[in-house]
C-alpha cells in the first residue's frame, strides 16, 4: 500500500478524477518534471495495480514532453495518427491510444509539470473543448501545488546555505563581557554565535531556520562546541546557550557532561512554550548537583520567559535588552526592572540585565540592585583575545548543592 496522500494531494487527485470522468479515459495523473524524469506525482487510475502514484519515466521520451516541445499536439483523438507518438515507448507498453495534457504554470510562469489524461482505446470525439477543460484543472491543480513547491524551495535554500557552515564546524563563536555592577570586575562571557555578513540574518532567525529544516540540534551543538574550546582561554564562566529542545538530546546531555561545570552558565534561549519539564528536569538535575548553573534569558520580552523561572527555579535571570533600553528614563520600565529585581532577589536568584549601552542605562541598573550588566557600554562581542587581559575575574558559585525537583 502506498503513503497516505496530503491533503494538497488529494485535493489535485479530485481534480484528476474530475478530468478522467469527465473525459471517459483510463488514467489521469499530476507529473512533475525535473529536466530528466516525469515524476507521476498524483495519479488517478481505473487500473491502480498498474497506475499509481509515484510512477516515474524518462521525461526525454515522454508524451508529455513531445507536446511542450511541440512534436504533438495537446490533444491526440489516436495515437496512431502520428508516428512521432508510435515511436515513444508508452504507445508500446502500455499501448497508450488517446491523450490530452496541459501543461501546469506556478504563478510567475515556471513550469512545474503537466495534467494529463490517456485512454488505452482511441476517442474520435476529443476535441479543443477538452484541452479547455484541462487548462482549467491545471490551473487549479498548480494553486493547490505552489505552497508546498514555495516551502520546499525555502527548505533547499536553507540547508544549502546551512550545510557548508555545519561542514565547517558550526558558527563563529565570540564572547561578549559580563560585568559585575557594583564593582565593574568581569566575572564571566556570553559566547555568541556569528554566521556570514551576507546573510542578513540574525542568529536567532538562522537558528530557528536550521531548527525548520531538521538542522537545529547539530547547529545548536556545534556552537557549544565551539563555547566550550573558549573555556581554556579566558577567565571567569562562560555563558552557553540553548535550546530546550536541543538541551533533552543525548549528545547535548553528553556534551556538557564532559565540561567544567562550574565554569558553565546555560541559559534556556527558547521563547516557545516548553512541553516536557521533566524531561529537562532529568538532564539538569545531574548537571546542576555537580555545579553547572541555570539561567532564564530574554525575562520580560513575553509570557515564557517568566513561565520557564516559576517552573526551573534558576540561578539567574537575564533581564531583557528591550526593557533595559532608556529604562533610566522610563519610569514604567524603571518600575519593571524594579519588580524583577525584587522578585529575583527573593527567589534567591541573581540579575544580568543585558543591552547597557549607557552610563545612564548602568547607573540607573546599579541604583536599583541588579547585580551585573552586559552590553556595549561594558564591550561588544568579539574574539576571546579581547577578554584576555589579565583584569581580575571572580565565578559566582551555585547557590545550591543539589537541584530542587522540577514540576510541570
């Protein structure tokens, strides 16, 4: 039995079934056409066992690519009127009598394939007024097809670009300074990924992509790899990102297993809703008893963020760069990073506020208790010879021995 049709696919089969009922033919199908085979996408047939989808053949000796090429007509009443037609194979096996196609447009005019119907007995009545029918469900046929062909075209552009960085051990990884407020001494890094200029593109919008395609855990792997090789060169901790969903892999547990962990600060990057605490309850629970510490990134910028620091009970939050921007300014925001502090500081928890880019935005943070700062005004991301500097560091230690139980 063969895969279970799409619901694209099965819309276009209805339209198949439509031209081959309407026409009285054995066969109608959706083929796709690559330059070097016809590929029988959806076929609806009065013979299944012989006919189905699927089907592929030399698009060079085809009926259908005779007809682009204007060797035959679209509609053929019989076969064996025109030897061009006798000479190709299906008019042999399985002795194809009677055909009309129509070929099948995307809408900026590339030809994705062809809406054909064939009888194996000739048909004396076919007619202009059927290749009018035909143009009509190739139409249709191509709408329903352009979204999946879209996607897919997205999907390739994707993976092409992605696969060349994966071959040549992830992303360009830099830290960028943490600072401790009240003192202004580095204590640690964030280790940030960097893909090519040209692209465009944010990390996180290169990340979610390769997450799309089937390629986020390996990219979300290798950049920790390569955080984890800057441990060695620097002083301090080094904050890691990553994904819930990349963090409960085997190869992540792995990973970060074999690290430091007392040096290692994971911050849960994902602003989706987290299906399975338990599962990363079982990861971090091992992790965090042998002194790697927790933090909840982007808190403020949306619901998640605040759900994730109920449930995992972290070491620190990370206040978001959109609530610290002119905070020093902003009584709302002041207000709200005021809350957070005072919540934090509660819960035992310590504060990062990240995208200080001011002597303003760092006093005002100072005067309301937040215990370190990271941004521009502190030191843009860059190459770990930046932080190599001799300056004094300190690394915070876990606020606990062993990690309370996590709830869902």
């Amino acid at each position: 039995m063969g895969k279970k049709r799409s619901d694209a696919e099965q819309q276009v089969a209805d339209l198949l079934r439509t031209a081959r009922k309407s026409l009285q033919m054995s066969v109608a199908f959706l083929s796709r056409l690559d330059g070097t085979t016809q590929h029988l996408e959806v076929v609806d047939s009065a013979i299944p066992l012989v006919f189905r989808d699927g089907i592929t053949q030399v698009q060079e000796t085809s009926f259908c690519q005779a007809i682009l090429d204007g060797k035959l007509p679209a509609v053929i009443p019989d076969v064996r009127d025109f030897p061009e037609a006798m000479k190709l194979p299906t008019a042999k096996i399985p002795r194809i009598r009677s055909y009309v196609s129509a070929p099948v447009r995307l809408s900026d005019g590339e030809l994705y394939g062809t809406f054909c119907a064939f009888g194996l007995s000739s048909d004396k009545e076919l007619a202009e007024r059927d290749k009018a029918l035909m143009d009509v469900l190739a139409s249709a046929a191509a709408v329903i097809v352009e979204p999946g062909v879209r996607a897919e075209g997205r999907r390739s552009e994707i993976v092409d670009r992605l696969d060349p960085v994966i071959a040549s051990g992830g992303p360009t990884v830099v830290l960028q300074p943490i600072v401790e407020l009240a003192t202004g001494r580095r204590t640690g890094a964030e280790a940030l990924s960097r893909f090519p200029r040209e692209w465009g593109m944010a990390p996180d919008v290169v990340f979610d992509q390769a997450h799309g395609v089937g390629l986020g855990h390996r990219l979300e792997l290798l950049a920790l790899e390569g955080a984890a090789r800057l441990l060695d060169r620097v002083g301090g901790y080094v904050s890691m990102n990553v994904s819930p969903a990349t963090l409960i892999t085997e190869d992540c547990r792995k990973l970060l297993a074999r690290l430091p962990l007392d040096r290692v600060l994971l911050e849960l990057s994902e602003h989706d809703r987290v299906e399975d605490y338990d599962a990363i309850a079982n990861v971090l629970g091992p992790l965090r008893a042998d002194g790697l510490r927790l933090a909840i990134d982007d808190v403020g910028a949306g619901f998640s963020s605040l759900h994730h620091i109920v449930v995992t009970s972290p070491d620190v939050i990370k206040i978001d760069r959109s609530i610290v921007s002119g905070l020093h300014a902003d009584p709302v925001l002041a207000k709200l990073v005021q809350s957070l502090v005072e919540f934090a500081h509660g819960c035992d928890i310590e504060v990062v506020a990240e995208g200080v880019e001011t002597v303003d935005e760092d006093a005002a943070l100072r005067s309301f208790g937040v215990d370190y700062g990271q941004g521009w005004h502190f030191g843009r991301p860059g190459p770990v010879e930046a932080l190599a500097d001799g300056a004094p560091v300190q690394v915070p230690r876990p606020r606990r021995e062993a990690t309370p139980s996590l709830t869902s």
